[in-house]
C-alpha cells in the first residue's frame, strides 16, 4: 500500500525543510555531476557562489515551495554548471544538491545559460520544491 500525506503535513515537510536549512544559505554553482551523496565533499569547480535572499522561499501552499527573491551571484572561475550544492550560511553543511541546466533543461535549478564566465553576473531562474506522496 501506499502512504499518502494530507496537503497540510507536505506543506509542515517543506516549511521544516527551509527552515532546517536556515535563513540566509548559501548556493554554490560547480561543474560536472554532483557527489554521491551531501555528505561528500564538494566536486568540480566553483563557478559562483550566492548568498540567498533571507527569505528565500515562498511558504508552501498545495504541497510546493518556489523560490523568492533573485538568486544571483558573480562568476569566480570558467566553466559549465553541472549541479548545484545548498549549504548553511557559514558555506560549510551542504543540506542538499541537485542538477542545474539551461531553461527547459530539465534540471532541478535552472539557467538563461549554463556556460559562467569569471567576473560577469550569474542568476538562478528556476528553483521549486515539491513533496510527494499526494
């Protein structure tokens, strides 16, 4: 049988998981494909690193979260983004990773372009979470 989850206890999931993570995390985009696990240490090259907004996600409402706020940040090196690690303020847990790719991509966060070049601007578009189980 399957587990089914009421609208209102995804959205507690989702709310416990930003606020597990805390207000003002730090985004870090890397070449090449993500580590096994969050646990890991970090793989690839740092390409940017973004301080989210403080409130950074929207509150969950019918079992999903999307971002807030602009996520944007200035390249540090060269290189295409292959995935993505959330970390604490302080730049050191990774709470979670997932893949980037251009808009349309498929991705779990995407981009206008995935290809970041030292010292120019980079954004995040898309960022959303959903909880299962409905």
């Amino acid at each position: 049988m399957t587990v089914q989850y009421s609208v209102p206890v995804r959205n507690a999931q989702l709310d416990a998981w930003e606020n597990t993570i805390g207000t003002t995390p730090k985004l870090q985009v890397r070449t090449g494909a993500q580590p096994a696990n969050c646990a890991a240490a970090d793989s690839g090259t740092l390409l940017c690193e973004m301080d989210l907004p403080s409130d950074w996600m929207s509150a969950a409402a019918s079992g999903s979260k999307a971002k807030t706020g602009t996520w944007s940040g200035t390249g540090v090196a060269n290189g295409d983004a292959g995935h993505y690690r959330i970390k604490d303020a302080a730049g050191t847990t990774c709470h979670e990773q997932g893949s980037i790719t251009a808009t349309a991509g498929g991705g779990d966060a995407t981009m206008d372009n995935i290809t970041v070049t030292s010292g120019l601007p980079v954004a995040v578009n898309t960022f959303a979470k959903n909880a299962g189980n409905a």
